[in-house]
C-alpha cells in the first residue's frame, strides 16, 4: 500500500516541477521561425546562401558549383525582390505571379546547365515532393 502511494506522490510532484519551469530568456527572445519571416524578410544574398546551403546538403554540389549555384540564386532572388517593389499591389497580383513564373523558368533553366544529370533529377524529385506536400490542405496558419 505504502509503495503505489509513494510512486503516485513521486509522479504528482515530478510534474508539478516540469509544469512549473520557466523559459531561459534566450528562449523568449527568439520569435518563432514562421513569424520572423514576415516581420524581417530575407535579403536576396540570404536567400542565395540559404538557397546554396540547401542545394549543397540534398545534392551534393561540388566546390566549383557553389559559387554558379549562388550567383544564379542571388541573380534570382534579385529579380524577384525588384518584381515585388514593381506589383506591389493587391491587383497586380497576377501580372506579378506570370513575371515571377517567367524569370523561375529562366533561372531553372541555368541552374540545369550547371548541374550533373543525377543531381537534375534529384532536383526534380525534391520540387515533385515539396509540390505535393501542400495537396494536404495547404499551409498551417501559426
């Protein structure tokens, strides 16, 4: 009788210590990553590096097409930050989305000429994958 009672006493008061700690302020002064990026969007030579990183990690890029990668990247992301000052408008919306599609297709077709022919279709793979992650209902709001 005295060991469950003890082992429930134990338990009650071991969660009462978890519930009850406090965040390092470390920890509260970090925003949350979905929220940093509408309060501080990312430069074009952010999104190139990250862009970059990325492509490096799930292709393999050799050192000689980093730098072909990120100046393709940066040359994008450019282009996309001067189309969003040009349609900035609500209306203007689907001009935007066709000048955006029209310069994707560009900067694709140079990021192809740079890659082997096994990186190109994991490349194809990861945007097929990211593509149909969203046919579950769309992002979620947080």
């Amino acid at each position: 009788m005295k060991k469950p009672l003890l082992l429930l006493a134990t338990l009650a008061f071991a969660t009462a210590s978890f519930a009850q700690t406090t965040p390092t302020p470390a920890a509260q002064a970090a925003p949350a990553p979905h929220s940093q990026h509408h309060k501080h969007p990312k430069t074009p030579a952010q999104r190139a590096d990250h862009g970059t990183a990325m492509l490096t990690k799930k292709l393999g890029l050799t050192a000689a097409q980093q730098p072909q990668v990120h100046q393709i990247l940066l040359t994008q992301a450019q282009e996309g930050q001067a189309l969003r000052a040009q349609y900035p408008a609500k209306e203007q919306r689907p001009a935007r989305h066709q000048a955006m599609q029209a310069s994707r297709a560009k900067y694709q077709q140079q990021l192809q000429a740079v890659l082997s022919a096994d990186q190109s279709r994991q490349l194809a793979a990861l945007r097929e994958a990211h593509h149909h992650r969203g046919e579950r209902g769309g992002k979620l709001k947080g």
